[in-house]
C-alpha cells in the first residue's frame, strides 16, 4: 500500500501547474507557512519557539502539523493545526475540507521543517500555495531549494527542527545579501 500511495503521489505532484516562484526577501513582513511533524503530545515547543522568532521578525506566521494518531486533541485555529490519520483518504490524499482550508491562503515562503521522509507533509508542501519553498533534500521534488548539509546521514540521527530552521535563515539572508 505504501507504493501505490508515493505511486499516486508522484503522479499528482508531475501533473501540479507551473508556479512563479519568487525569492524571499527576509528583511520584509513575508507571509510565512511552516510545515512539521507534531510530537505525539503535540506540544510542539521547538515549534513554538520558531514562530515565536518569526513573529520578531514581523512575520505572519501559519504551522500545519502532523502527527500519525487518529484523534488530535488540539484545537483548530486560523493560524495552527494538527492534521491526523484521519485527515487523509485511504490512499493517503488530503480530505477535500483539510485540503479546501490549505489552498484558501497564499503565502510568500513555505518552510518544511520535515527531518524524515513523511507522506502527509509531502502533500501538504505540494498543494500550499507559496512563491518559495524550501526544506531538507530528503529526495522529493517538492521544495524549490532544498538544504543538503554535509555530513547528514537522516538514518543516523534525526536532526532537529530548531537546526533546520536555523540552516534555513541562514542561508535564506545570506543568498539575499548576496544579491
């Protein structure tokens, strides 16, 4: 099943439209989408506190998470959820609701804080509507720049999400002031 569900995927994602995609400029009020994998608590504080430091930086910041648990127990709000197994079909697609509330907005920088190949954000990464996108290179052709670190082997240690956004910021403003 795990097949026909990266099958069905990569299908989808060959046949998505062309996008304009636009480089951020990080010393302006973007609109901001962060994607992550939910802890089973979903207390989520390493999340927390990137949003934290991208409201410093005078973003408007949205989090859609995931957690593999059929029942979430957090609240839904304009700017977080938590997406469950029940949040997705039977061939792993996003339910027309989930995927309806994901489309509605437009944001001008996708940041995937995925650390592990995880189908779920992959579709939630595919079908947000954002000019950039940008996570760790876990071998999909999602994002339009991806983070490849040397020295990373993801089967050894799961890096952190704190890491990740961290690499991400910094290369983000160093490109841009190299400009």
């Amino acid at each position: 099943m795990k097949k026909i569900k990266q099958f069905i995927f990569d299908y989808i994602l060959r046949h998505q439209p062309d996008r304009e995609v636009r480089f951020p400029h990080m010393e302006l009020p973007l609109k901001v989408m962060i994607i992550y994998e939910s802890d089973v608590l979903e207390r989520n504080d390493a999340i927390k506190a990137i949003r934290q430091d991208l409201l410093r930086r005078q973003m408007d910041v949205t989090m859609w998470g995931y957690v593999e648990k059929k029942e979430i127990s957090t609240l839904i709000l304009p700017q977080s959820r938590i997406l469950g197994t029940d949040s997705y079909n039977i061939l792993g697609k996003l339910q027309k609701d989930a995927l309806t509330d994901l489309q509605a907005e437009t944001y001008d920088l996708l940041i995937d804080l995925t650390t592990r190949p995880c189908l779920p954000l992959r579709y939630i990464a595919m079908y947000t509507r954002s000019s950039f996108k940008v996570g760790l290179n876990l071998g999909e052709g999602v994002h339009d720049m991806l983070i490849s670190p040397p020295n990373l082997d993801t089967e050894q240690a799961k890096p952190e999400a704190t890491w990740l956004y961290d690499l991400i910021i910094t290369y983000l403003t160093q490109i841009k002031s190299c400009d």
